[in-house]
C-alpha cells in the first residue's frame, strides 16, 4: 500500500513567548524562530504486509484470506518532505508490527501483536503520529474489537516519545475465571484474559491487565493498568456489533 500524509497543525492558544538573554553573551534570543503556532506537512509513505503460508480461497474473482501457522508481518515507512506544500520540516518515521491468531481448540484462542517504531531524522516537528499504535489496526481473525491495543492509556503519550517498543497478549476461552457466566450473560460466547506492556521515553514500563467477555451482539472488557511500578487507572470499555456476528 502506498499513500500520502498531510497535516496542519494549529495551536489552540498561541503561546506567550518573552525574549530571553543567552548566559555566554548576554545577548537576546527570540524563540518565535522555533516554536510555531501552525506546523504543516507532508509525508508519501509505504505499507507492506506479508503473511508467510497463507491459505485463502477465490469466490467470484474475490481472494478471501483464511488461515496461517505464521504471524503478519508489516513495516510502515513515512518520509516527512520540507518545502511542499509550505511544509515546515521534515521527518521520517519507521514502524514494524506483527501479529498473529493460534486456535488451540473449540473456542480456545491465543492472540499476540508485538511491535516497535522510531521517529528519526526530526527538523522542525514536534508532533510524533505512531499511527499502527494510536488506532486498532489488527488483521482479520481476532473474534473482538478491545485486543491487541492499550484502552487506558492516556492518548497524549502517544505523541510523547521518538521511539517505542510494544507486546500485546490476549487469551480467549470459555470458563476462565467465572464458572457459571453463560447463564448469567445471554448469548454470552467466552471469557477473554489481556495483558499488554509498552516502553517508550518516562513511560518505562506501562502494563495493562484486563478481563473480558464475549458475546453475540457485544463485547465488554474491564482493565486496570501500572505505571512505573505504580497503580495508574482503571476503566471499562464496550462495543457492539449488530451486523456483523
């Protein structure tokens, strides 16, 4: 896949910036040259994703993916050009992402996603897009829409560091932790256990822990997340699917 990136960033309040004097000489220095209040760019990018052995089938001229023993494997490049579009710097930012789903029988399931980015070659931007890490981009084959991402982080690290390193782990069976949960729960499918650890810059280690269930029409997970050694947050999360299932 191939495409282009394009962003205007604006600040909301523009910020008060006072000359200052440079300790060696005395001399003022105006910061305006450095910070902006709107920074503009522009960034062709490139995906590929590869899944070794995979099985699929045709229907109507259509390839239909099933199956692998092997994980997906995916890189993204994105290469930030100054000077188009009244561009303001440039960047490039390099992610690797893999992940996979292994049956181990009747509604037993094994989920995993590992993956890393880095933000180099920075002239003059400050905003960093991790964009497989900010949104849920799993492949087909993960029976819910809350694994293999982190729903208690606060949204604002993830434009926070230059470079990140991440697993996420999500295991899926019935009668995990409550024996009688289908009779309480209708239409209630499985259990889900999840665990993800993220390290990136002052965030060494993030871990999140959570619970969850499956059903026909919704999926509801709870988590509790640590920070540095240290309990962070707690919170809930639910979506629901009408047409899908």
């Amino acid at each position: 896949g191939a495409g282009v990136s394009i962003h205007r960033r604006s600040a909301i309040d523009k910020p008060d910036i006072k000359k200052t004097e440079k300790p060696e000489t005395g001399e003022e220095h105006d910061y305006e040259d450095i910070i902006k209040n709107v920074y503009v760019s522009f960034a062709p990018r490139l995906k590929v994703s590869w899944t070794p052995g995979q099985y699929y089938y045709r229907t109507e001229n259509k390839k239909i993916n099933l199956s692998s023993k092997w994980p997906t494997f995916s890189f993204d490049y994105e290469r930030g050009i100054k000077g188009v579009f009244n561009s303001s710097g440039k960047y490039e930012r390099l992610e690797f992402d893999m992940q996979h789903s292994i049956s181990l029988g009747l509604l037993h399931n094994i989920y995993y996603r590992a993956g890393a980015g880095k933000f180099t070659d920075q002239e003059q931007m400050y905003f960093v897009d991790f964009r497989n890490f900010a949104k849920n981009n799993l492949p087909s084959g993960w029976n819910d829409d809350i694994g293999g991402t982190f729903q208690i982080l606060d949204r604002r690290w993830y434009n926070a560091s230059r470079e990140y390193m991440r697993a996420n782990l999500t295991y899926e069976a019935p009668f995990i932790i409550i024996p009688h949960v289908f009779k309480r729960i209708p239409n209630a499918l499985n259990e889900r256990l999840y665990f993800g650890i993220l390290t990136m810059s002052h965030l060494n280690h993030y871990i999140e822990f959570g619970y969850g269930i499956g059903t026909h029409i919704f999926d509801f997970g709870a988590f509790f997340s640590n920070k540095n050694g240290k309990f962070h947050n707690a919170g809930v999360k639910l979506t629901i699917e009408l047409f899908n299932r």
